[in-house]
C-alpha cells in the first residue's frame, strides 16, 4: 500500500495530520509506505486546492480537513478490505 499526506511545510494541522497518519500505519500493522507531499506543484497535480490530503494507491480518500487518529484508522481499514477482493 503507498499513502501520500498531501500538505504544505509550515502548516501545523498538516503536519499533525501527517504524524497521526504515520501512527495510523504502525497501530493497524499495515505494510504501507507513508510519503509526505509538500510541494505545491505535487499538491495541485492531484487537483487539490484544501489541504491536507490522504491519497492511497493513488486515489483520494480525503481532503480538506483534520482528521482524529481514530478517523484516519477508520478510512484505512476501509482501503485496505476493499482491496483485498472481499467486496
């Protein structure tokens, strides 16, 4: 699984978001690479114009706000059972 935090430096909550998704990863144990995108030509090639994002296998799960660390384990998991062919 590759997850990409879309978020600008100097953005506290999108640095937080970042933190929270890294601690997301560990406590689900998910085989996961976690990259931050914090430039803003990669921001906006993925059409955004609210951060942060949270894009896995390249799809956009989220954007536009904080999430809790609970949300956030909430909206992997649901990635994760959707791409392991049980729907």
């Amino acid at each position: 699984m590759e997850i990409k935090v879309l978020a600008t430096k100097g953005c506290a909550n999108c640095h937080a978001f970042y933190e929270a998704v890294l601690k997301a990863v560990a406590e689900l144990q998910l085989d996961a690479t976690v990259t931050k995108v914090d430039d803003i030509i990669g921001i906006l090639s993925y059409g955004l114009s609210r951060i942060p994002g949270l894009v896995v296998d390249g799809k956009i799960i989220h954007y536009g706000s904080y999430l809790s660390l609970k949300e956030i384990k909430e909206l992997l998991k649901k990635q994760t059972s959707s791409s392991d062919g049980l729907d």
